[in-house]
C-alpha cells in the first residue's frame, strides 16, 4: 500500500520533469492538453492522478510513453 500511496507523487515529479525538458508552463502544457492551469498544479503536486485519457494527452504532447511516467 505504501508504493500505491507515493504514485501522485511520483508522477507528478516525472510530468514537471518532462515538461520542463521541453521548456513548457504548466500553463502552456495545460493548454494543450486541454485542462486548466491549477489541475495541472494539482497533478504536478502529486494531489490528483488524472484519467488514463489526460495520461494519454499529457505523453503525446510530451513524446514520451505513459510508461516513462511511472
């Protein structure tokens, strides 16, 4: 259970490592992915693990796998 209860976490730290490697805002990200600036926040900040459809727009817009999130 431990592990489980680090996920956010873990990909919220992976989401703002990959997004910062491409020089993009939370904002700009956000944008793209078509969610607001704060959910995007809250994603980085490991307080919301977002829908396997915003997983999916989040790694394509940041050429990466949904695997390299987690």
């Amino acid at each position: 259970m431990r592990n489980n209860a680090k996920l956010p976490k873990v990909l919220g730290k992976k989401v703002q490592k990959h997004r910062k490697e491409l020089n993009l805002t939370q904002e700009e990200l956000a944008f793209k992915i078509g969610i607001s600036r704060a959910y995007m926040g809250y994603i980085e900040q490991g307080r919301n693990i977002p829908a396997v459809e915003v997983l999916q727009k989040i790694a394509k817009v940041l050429r990466i796998s949904i695997g390299d999130l987690f």
